[in-house]
C-alpha cells in the first residue's frame, strides 16, 4: 500500500469519528509527529516507541503498513 492509499483510509475513518490526527494521537498516548512520520513512511516502526505507535494505528486502521 502506498502512502496516499494510506493517507485516504486513515482520513476516511477518522472522518467518520470527527477527529484529526493530532487529536487520536493524543487520545492514544502518542506523539502526532511520530504517527504522522509513520503513516508517510519515513519510519518503519520496527522497534521501541515507533513499533509501540505502528500496532495502535494498526489496531484502529487496519492494516496498512507493507511490512
């Protein structure tokens, strides 16, 4: 999955809740900067905090990392 596939998706379900990222990242005990440097792929969330944030946003979205 590329990153805009991935952008829409998020944007799609996170429309439906009324939130932003910035808003579920802070529900969720997260840096915004780190969700959003993930979902544009310039982390791959394979250890520490970044492994940690990828498996919340896949838990909520689905999916949508490649790895």
């Amino acid at each position: 999955m590329d990153i805009e596939q991935r952008k829409k998706i998020i944007d799609e379900k996170l429309a439906l809740t009324g939130e932003t990222i910035n808003s579920w990242s802070k529900k969720n005990s997260l840096d915004h900067r780190l969700v959003i440097d993930l979902i544009n792929g310039k982390l791959r969330g394979t250890r520490g905090v970044s492994l940690n944030a990828r498996t919340k946003i896949e838990d909520h979205f689905g999916y949508i990392f490649d790895e």
